[in-house]
C-alpha cells in the first residue's frame, strides 16, 4: 500500500493549473516574488497551513532569509550612497 502525501489534493490541483512541479509553484511564489506564506496561500487558494508545509518540506527558509538578508544589504548600501 502506497501512503500518500498529505497534501496530494493541493499538489495535482497546483501542478496541473501551472504546469510545474509544486517545489517550483511555492519556489516562484516564496522566493521571486517574495511573499510570505499568508498571502502565497491566498494567492494559490490554499491553506496556509498546506504552504508552510510545503516551505519546510521543500527547505525554502534558508532562500528566503539569504534573499532578505540581500535586500538589507542592498538598501544599506544605496542610503550610504545617498548620503
């Protein structure tokens, strides 16, 4: 007997629409457009609880805290610059 995953319904639903393997759907929603997992479950019609899933299953918390560790550095540099 094959156990499935939790989450299957989302995972066909999602892979389907987007034509992407799930990884790739949260990958684009939580790391590109960098959102968080609140809205990325709005936006995929989802549970929340299903995306934090997904994100700790996946390991995108690293990504997520490089990416935001980035854009500080980023924005701290062009206010040195400015001044």
């Amino acid at each position: 007997m094959r156990i499935m995953h939790p989450y299957q319904e989302y995972i066909e639903k999602l892979e389907n629409e987007y034509n992407k393997t799930i990884k790739d759907v949260i990958y684009e929603y939580y790391i590109v457009r960098d959102e968080g997992p609140s809205v990325t479950a709005r936006e995929l019609d989802i549970p929340r609880r299903a995306v934090l899933h997904f994100i700790y299953e996946y390991n995108l918390r690293p990504l997520k805290h490089q990416n935001i560790k980035k854009k500080v550095a980023i924005s701290y540099n062009n206010l040195r610059a400015a001044q």
